[in-house]
C-alpha cells in the first residue's frame, strides 16, 4: 500500500492513532494528519469492550 497524500498539499500523511476510554472499555482512532498544514482525514473506529479473559474489538467505522 502507498503513502495517502493530502488532498490539499499533495504530500504524504501520517497515520495517528488515539484511545480514549469508555464506559466499556476503549476507543480507538485512527486517522492520517498532514503535518503542513493540518488537514485531517478520519479512516478507522474501532472499540474495545472489557472481557473477563482481555478484550473484544469490533470495527464500528471504516472510511476508505
């Protein structure tokens, strides 16, 4: 797979990845931020629902 580029800039983006808990466990962030100028572009949710024996993920938005 290659570089995603900014849509404004034209130059390669870089993947960032943020959690955030929940009531249930976590929540996971995907996305691309150009570091130019700033332009962000969402690709991914996914949650993270609290097992007894770990975690349960579940893919809740993809953007392609």
């Amino acid at each position: 797979m290659g570089n995603i580029l900014c849509p404004k800039c034209k130059i390669p983006m870089v993947l960032n990845i943020e959690t955030s808990p929940t009531a249930e466990g976590l929540r996971v962030n995907y996305f691309y931020r150009c570091k130019n100028c700033g332009y962000k572009l969402e690709d991914a949710i996914m949650l993270l629902k609290k097992t007894e024996g770990g975690y349960e993920a579940k893919m809740v938005e993809y953007v392609s």
